[in-house]
C-alpha cells in the first residue's frame, strides 16, 4: 500500500463540481430514509465467559478476566484488573490499561485505551468505560466506533440515459470500507439503544498524515440515536460536512442500521434537465412489503411536461424472480416533439409496460420472457426510460420474447417466441416479423467404437425450426437507398433481376407467413497416426423443408405535401413468382475429410507451432429438390478467417453450401515464455466442382460480393500478437484473389500501460453495392482511461464515420466532411475513495430522428455517492440540430 492520499490536498476540483449539485445532495440527505446506512453500532451482542453474573433478563453466564496483576478488596467487594486487563463476557471483550469491576453495584470501570469488542467485529474506543456488569447498560466518555470492513463495487462513469452503453468508458473499483462513529458522550440503554451526544458519523479515514484533518464528509449531529430492535438509527439536529465545512442541514432524519439490506422509506432523489421535457425532479419512494416482493414508485414532475409517473414490483420466488415496471405521463406541451411520422407529435397520453422474469421448473429447465409494450416508439428515447428488452446501434428495437430452455451436458433445447418494434423513424412497424416460435436443439454424443465396429467418433444432432409472419414485405435498393416521396424514411422499390444489374433491389424481409424446419446429422472423427499426422473424417446430412404463404394483397400508401408513394407487397412476386402457397424441400448430404500436420520446436525463450491444414468437402452439385429463394436468417455472410473451414459459411438455416469445396491454409503459433504469444493463420477456398451457392444469388444477394463467389476465393487471413501484457494487436483482413488489394480490414489494438489503458479500433468494408452497402464503408475509435493518482481517473472515447466522404453530395445534401467526421464522442473524469464516488461524464452521438439529418444528442451527467450515506444524480440532455455534419436521409 502506498502512502494514504489526502483529499484536503487536492480536492479543489470536487469543490467546483460540488457547486453544480449541491442542490440535489441536499435533497438526498434530507429524503434520504431508505438508502442504506452500513455504519451502525449494532447492539450489545453475547459469548462465552467465566466469573458468574446475572444480565437484566435474569440469565447466568460467566466472565472471564485477564491482565497482568489481579487485586480483589474485600472489604469494598471490589476486583480490580491491571496492565493489558481483559474481560470476556458473552462474545464480547473489553480491553483497558485497568478495569474495575463493582461486584456491589455491578458496575464495571475502563480507563486508558479502554476498547470493547462487539460480536459483529464494531470497536469502541474511549477514554473511560461505566457500564453494567453485562456491558448492557451504561455511559463512554470520547467515543470513537469503527465497524469491521464491508465490501463494495463502483461503476465510476455510468451509462447516460437515451444513449447507448460505452463499455470502453466505464471504471469498476471493488474494495471494503468501515464507517466511524464519533461523540464526547454516548450512553448504552438496555443493550438496545445506544445514544451519541453530539455525535458524528463518516464512511471516511482520518487523513494518517494529518488525524485531526476533518475527513471528506461527514455528519455532524446533535444526537444520533440507535434502537437495535428497531434496526434504525436516528439523526437529530444534523449536519452534512465537507471538509468541515457545513453544507446541508436537515433537523431530523432516520436511515436503516448495516444489518438491513432494504427498508422502506424515500430514496435519493434525482434532478433531471431536457431541452424538450425541461426540469425535473424526481422521487423514489421504496416499500418492502415483504422480505420477497417490494415496491418502488418514483413520481416525477418536469416544467414543461408535468407530473411522470413510474412504478416498479419486484417478486422473488422460489424458483426463480421477475419484475414488472409501468410508467407514464399526461403531457401539458406534446407540441415540443415532431409531427408523425418524425415523432409522437400531438399525442398526451404516453407510457411503458414492460416486465422481465425466470423460472426455473425442474432441473436444468427454465421458463422465461421479457417483454415491453409502448405508447409509441419515441417513447423510451424521449424520456431516457432505461428498457431491458432495448438494444441499440445506429438504429434501435425492443425484443420481447417468451421462451422454454432445457441446457444439458452436451446438449440443449430452446423454444422462443420474438415480437420487434422498431424505435427508429425509418422503421415500419408492419415490416417488423413475429416469431412463433423459434426451436431449437442440439445434442451431442459419442460413439463406442466397441459397440460400432471400430467406428467410433462423435455424433452431432441438430434441429431448427423457424416459423414467421409479417404484414409488409421489406425491400432495399441495390447500391444507395431509393425512399419514399413523402417523406424520404422508407425503402421503396420494387424492381428486380436477380444479381448484378443497377437500380435492383433486394428482398430483406418476407410480407405473409414463412415455416422452415431444418434437421441435421454429423459424424467425425480424428485419428492421430504415429508420426503426428492428423486426420479427420466426417459426414453429413442436411434437410430442409420450406413453408411459404406470401401476402401479395397489401400496400400501403405514404402521402403529405412533398409527394406520395405506394408500398406494394405484390412486389415479392417479383422475387419469388407467382405462386400460392407452396412448399419446398432440400436435401443435402456430404462427406469429407481434414488434414493437419503440426510441426512442433522447442527453444530456450518460445515455443512454436506451424501447422498446414486442408480440407475437402464433397456435396451434390446442387440441392436435391426445390428451392424458395426466400433468404431471411442468413443474411450476414462474412468470409474471414473463423469460417474459413466451416463446411457452410453461411451464417444461417436458409442456405448451404452445394457441389465440392477445397479449403486449405496454415497457422503459425508461438508461445512466449514470458507468457506472450504469435499467432499467424490464412488460406483460401477453392470451388472444385458443381454449383457455387455463392455465385448463385437468392432474394437478398447473399454470397455475391462475398470473396467466394468466385471460383477461387479471396484470401483470408489474421494476425495476433501479444508480446506481453501491456499490448496487443489483431488485425483480419480478406485480399482479392487477383489483385490483392484489401477487400476488408479489421484493426484492433489494446494498451495497458499502468495507469493508461485502452483501445484502438479500425474498420475498413469495401463498397458492395449487389448486396445494398452502396460507398466504401471505413470507422476509427479510440477509448483511453487514465488513472491519474490513486484516486482521480480520466476517460474519453471518440468514433469517426469515415464513410461520409464517400456519400455523393446529391445524396448527404452537402460537402464531404472528409475522413474524420465524428460520429461520437464522449469525455469523463472523477475521483473515488473508501467512501466518496464523483464522476461527471459527457457524450454526444447520433440520433436519427427522421428529420432528415442525423441530431447530435448530448448528455452530461454528474453523480455524487457517499457511500452508505446515499448518492445524488444531476443529468442535463440537449439536442443540437443545426450545423450538422450528418447524413441526409
């Protein structure tokens, strides 16, 4: 441990920050009733002793005494314990320079270092003991109590509302605190209710440089009262301190004692500040109802909007928990917010249900669901409702799903129903598909080559089905997005030949009902001959069964002054042909074999490993039976190094790979003694014979523009290296197969040196317009935290959109921003101790509010914690929607 740090040294600029929330801290330490107060002096407790006496309640047990010299008057019948005394009675100990015990009054004397000992770890130090014979009763003169250390985990820099998580950002600090009580006076009654005279409480060290140094904070009180059978503590006529210096006063309040982990009352209250809400205040009430459910109601009230209401229920249950959590508001100004389709425009009443549980119902088996259902999809972003159904990237959705999971040793079963809502501007809500449901399973086995006629191996079992229904089809244009007149959010387009051509579009998402079952069998096995040579047959077999009912009657129709335009689900038909509702059927099987052969060497500072691997896999020439076209879950084909030897690359059910495939390459590994290591991997695929699935494009384009649609890929491959714990470095990258130039790059560096930490990332895409990414796509972040002593940090990240400069400028509506366009950024810095925790954190991102330019959303946050005190929470969010460098949609 180094030296103890000071915060009267260097706290000046937790003294300007404090300006910006003393308010709210104000508001926490008078409301503050239910936050839990982990210092308490809990009361007398009871252990085993030796000389016989009698507590108030009559019971007998005996006290024990030891020091260095024992005298005992009998005359006075007054025993007298000197030199390092010590009395032990009922789990507790008491400790001085000289102990007198009373045997006719029944009173016990400590004096000089005088310490008792509690059952739960808590130390009381004074100058001069005067208590009853069973330490239940009596007065301390310079009471000082310490509680034994309590465990305790930070996140320093929290998640701002409305914006997505920046874990790059984020600080945890675990470790344990102690609280300290302090008083001239404190008198024990009934070994129930301890009272401090002018008492102080602190989660706080004393400075060891300085003792008499106020500590950070504090709280300085009149009379702090302690009833145990209660389990409360008591503060009258009090004030909260910093650095000595009074800056709250409240005349009464009251807070649980450390054996409480929840009790009802008023929790910390928050200020909240939004350019379209206002103010606002906001105060959670906190009841527990019982030791397995509870309830939180947190009324809000914002000057422009008025009164917001939240309520959650929490239930923990035998065998398992689940929440429920409600909120809402009669809006006074709904006119702040933009007209439909760009926002909720003039409608009043808004709100959120939404619930979360688990249960489990038998060994390995669980029932779950998570589910939020909304008033409108600008909802949650509007009023920062945190979701756990909510996901966010550029665009964002909830997911609610209700599911059945059964996970064994070397299998599982998963049956899951999905509902979307998009929360985007762009998103239409009849686009989005309901899952009903999705079931998986998948089991594992080994095979006894005794029982198999040298057979042996491992045997894989694998089973989906898919079933999906939505009311509007989802186009995408080849290359730039073609929109709608109206408003310029939806893809419109409805042309289509398959392939290459220009001003083609592709079918994401299916307008009617789809089913497909897909069941799969897999064998192999890896045989290791005598000279290390690896080999490893298997076989397969794969079939799929198709159910497609498309929706060709709906359209819909956008219309306002700019224009209109008509959404038309016949269009599938263009992709799909005219049929009604038909099924189809593939059957897949196929055979192969793979190869490696590691070289091994050995040397004094690495070892090294450079391994050849090639593998060949033998299908049909194509699918055995009739295929749809219909596309929807393996639309997110990436070809790199991680499936360079799948036997399908694909990254779903909808499609497989046909005909015969060669996959070779090599790795080179080195393993540092120091505990570093090197790892090289690459290689190619090559189509020997029969259909390449890849150059055969389906509704969506899938495998054209992927590096396998030629009959001899790209090249793949990734270099790691991490010489040691302080760096880093991965890079993947895929080269065209005849000019090598670089069709993909990933770029990821991470760096820790001490008290400096972060990360480096570089993304480089190829423009694929057959496929709807119609410019180059490039992004660079950068995320750092610095540790700048023992106590202070400071963070930032930044993103830029690279690919803006590729956008035409008929088509952004401006210049090009050039190649370090921000999308991004966010900045923070705090200071934490044992019992102090202040950060404030800055972020500006993107929000697409359908505007028809992207509306930088920023967000400051302060947070204060005085840890077992409570914490106060100062959030300001503004939207600047002029001067923008965003894209025009």
């Amino acid at each position: 441990m180094g030296r103890r740090f000071c915060p009267a040294k260097a706290i000046a600029p937790i003294l300007r920050a404090w300006r910006f929330i003393r308010l709210s801290l104000s508001l926490a330490f008078a409301l503050s009733g239910a936050a839990l107060w982990a210092g308490a002096l809990p009361a007398a407790a009871q252990t085993p002793a030796g000389h016989e006496t009698k507590n108030a309640r009559g019971e007998t047990a005996k006290m024990f005494v030891e020091a260095a010299e024992l005298r005992y008057d009998t005359e006075k019948n007054i025993v007298s314990a000197e030199g390092n005394a010590r009395i032990y009675y009922k789990d507790q100990t008491l400790e001085a320079d000289r102990v007198v015990y009373n045997r006719n009054t029944g009173r016990v004397y400590a004096e000089g270092h005088a310490k008792l000992t509690q059952r739960d770890g808590t130390v009381l130090h004074g100058d001069r003991f005067d208590l009853t014979d069973d330490f239940r009763d009596g007065f301390i003169e310079s009471l000082r109590g310490d509680t034994p250390p309590k465990p305790y985990k930070d996140v320093l820099s929290a998640q701002l509302p409305g914006a997505p998580a920046i874990t790059d950002t984020t600080g945890t600090v675990t470790g344990t605190y102690k609280t300290y009580f302090s008083a001239p006076r404190a008198e024990r009654i009934e070994g129930d209710t301890t009272v401090f005279d002018k008492g102080t409480y602190t989660a706080c060290e004393a400075c060891k440089d300085n003792p008499d140094k106020p500590p950070l904070w504090r709280v300085r009180a009149k009379r702090i009262v302690h009833k145990n059978d209660e389990k409360m503590i008591y503060y009258e006529g009090a004030f909260l301190e910093f650095l000595g210096i009074p800056l709250a006063y409240v005349p009464f309040f009251s807070a649980p004692d450390p054996s409480v982990t929840r009790k009802s009352g008023i929790l910390s209250p928050y200020l909240v500040y939004n350019s379209q809400l206002g103010g606002g205040l906001g105060l959670p009430i906190f009841w527990a109802l019982a030791p397995d459910y509870d309830l939180t109601l947190t009324p809000t009230y914002y000057s422009q909007q008025g009164f917001f209401a939240k309520a959650e229920w929490r239930q923990r249950l035998e065998s398992g928990e689940y929440y429920i959590r409600a909120t809402g508001i009669s809006e006074q100004n709904p006119a702040v917010f933009p007209l439909a389709p760009y926002g909720p425009g003039n409608q009043r009443l808004r709100g959120s249900f939404e619930s979360k549980g688990q249960l489990s119902i038998a060994d390995q088996w669980k029932f779950g669901w998570e589910f939020t259902l909304l008033s409108d999809k600008w909802y949650l972003n509007d009023y920062h409702v945190p979701s756990q159904t909510l996901s966010w990237n550029y665009f964002s959705e909830t997911t609610s799903s209700v599911y059945l999971v059964g996970q064994g040793d070397r299998g599982y079963f998963d049956l899951r129903g999905y509902y979307f809502e998009g929360l985007s501007s762009h998103d239409f809500q009849p686009q989005q598909p309901l899952a009903h449901p999705v079931w998986d399973y998948n089991k594992t086995f080994d095979i006894d080559p005794a029982r198999s006629f040298g057979l042996g191996g491992q045997v894989e079992l694998d089973f989906n089905l898919t079933s999906l229904s939505a009311r509007a089809a989802s186009f995408q244009a080849v290359g730039l997005p073609v929109l709608d007149n109206a408003f310029g959010l939806y893809n419109i387009c409805t042309n289509y030949v398959p392939g290459r051509a220009t001003g083609d579009c592709l079918l994401r998402g299916l307008g009617g009902d789809y089913t497909r079952v897909t069941a799969e069998a897999s064998w192999q096995r890896k045989y290791i001959d005598p000279i290390g040579e690896v080999f490893t047959p298997f076989a397969f077999a794969r079939l799929n069964g198709e159910w497609l009912d498309i929706n060709t009657t709906n359209s819909y129709t956008f219309a306002s002054a700019s224009g209109s335009s008509t959404y038309f689900n016949a269009s599938q038909s263009n992709f799909l042909g005219t049929r009604d509702a038909s099924f189809f059927g593939e059957f897949t099987p196929g055979i192969g074999v793979e190869y490696r052969y590691p070289f091994l060497a050995k040397t004094s500072f690495a070892s090294m490993v450079l391994e050849p691997i090639v593998q060949i896999v033998a299908r049909p020439n194509q699918e055995i039976g009739s295929n749809s076209l219909v596309n929807l879950d393996a639309q997110s084909l990436v070809f790199d190094d991680s499936t360079l030897f799948d036997w399908s690359k694909y990254s779903g059910y909808d499609r497989f790979e046909t005909g015969t495939r060669l996959n070779y390459g090599a790795q080179f590994t080195t393993n540092f003694s120091n505990g570093g290591y090197v790892n090289l991997i690459g290689g190619q695929s090559y189509q020997l014979a029969g259909t390449n699935s890849y150059a055969t494009p389906d509704a969506a384009n899938v495998g054209l523009s992927s590096g396998l649609d030629t009959r001899l890929s790209d090249y793949v491959g990734a270099f790691t290296i991490a010489p040691n714990s302080i760096f880093s470095f991965i890079t993947k990258a895929r080269f065209d197969v005849s000019s090598l130039a670089a069709r993909r790059v990933d770029l990821i560096t991470n760096y820790n040196f001490g008290a400096l930490t972060g990360s480096i990332q570089f993304a480089d895409y190829e423009a694929q317009p057959v496929i709807g990414y119609g410019v180059r796509r490039q992004g660079l972040g950068f995320s750092s935290r610095y540790k700048i002593s023992d106590n202070y940090f400071a963070q930032g990240d930044i993103t830029f959109d690279m690919s803006r400069q590729y956008y035409p400028p008929s088509f952004i509506g401006f210049t090009s921003p050039g190649p370090f366009a921000i999308a991004a950024f966010g900045l923070g810095a705090g200071y934490h101790d044992e019992c102090t925790t202040f950060s404030v954190n800055y972020s500006s991102i993107y929000n697409d509010y359908g505007s028809g330019s992207l509306t930088r959303n920023q967000t400051v946050l302060l947070q204060l914690q005085l840890r077992t005190l409570g914490d106060a929470k100062v959030t300001q969010t503004f939207l600047n929607t002029t001067a923008l460098d965003g894209v025009k949609y």
